[in-house]
C-alpha cells in the first residue's frame, strides 16, 4: 500500500455534533472502527491520531491509532514528516493544513471520511 490517511481524529469528531463532548474516548473509537471500513473501501493504509481524553484508543487491523503526548497537531507534523510517502492529512484546521502542505501533504475536510467520497490520496 503506497497511500495513507491521516486522520487528525479531535477535529473530525468535533466536525459532528452529536454529543461527542460527553464522551470523547467513545467517539475516537466510533471513529476508528468507521475508518477500518474506509481504508478497505480505498485502498489506503489509516493513522488516526487522537489526543486528550481519545488517548488509548487501541489499534485494530486497518487503522492504526497514535495517542499524541501532547498536541495531535504537532504529532500529525512530526508523523507527516516521518512518513517519507505521499501521504493525505484529514483536517479542517487550516493552520495545521499549511504546516502538513509545506511537508508536501494533500489536505482534505471531515466531510471526506464522513462520506461516500474517497479523497483524493496519494
């Protein structure tokens, strides 16, 4: 698999509001278990990265979870620059989508993954 998707997980869950302030942890997990469905569906390997109260949400098979120390969006930077492959980050927050593009990082919204929609990967 040559492609990944980031997924900056705070950010994607809070674009919904569907009471997932009451339970953050359960919405990452929501969220990942979605995204194993996704990166089968388009043929992209998944990190999910989570921070706060989502730390220690568990990998399963097709997505990756990384529990960032402190700020996800500086784990996703670092994880972006790491990477060494094209990669796309899965982010409305635009200052972290000018970090990941001068990476050279593709930037797509939520609504990506929260669609029918593959993003444009790779």
């Amino acid at each position: 698999m040559d492609d990944v998707l980031v997924v900056d997980g705070a950010n994607v869950v809070g674009s919904v509001p569907d009471g997932w302030w009451r339970d953050r942890f359960g919405a990452a997990v929501r969220l990942r278990d979605s995204l194993v469905a996704y990166g089968q569906r388009h043929g992209v390997e998944v990190v999910l990265v989570v921070e706060g109260a989502a730390r220690g949400v568990e990998s399963v098979v097709g997505v990756r979870v990384e529990s960032a120390a402190g700020s996800g969006d500086d784990h996703i930077v670092e994880l972006v620059g790491r990477l060494g492959r094209p990669c796309t980050v899965v982010t409305a927050d635009r200052e972290l989508r000018a970090r990941v593009e001068a990476l050279g990082a593709r930037t797509v919204g939520p609504r990506a993954v929260r669609s029918s929609e593959p993003p444009p990967v790779g």
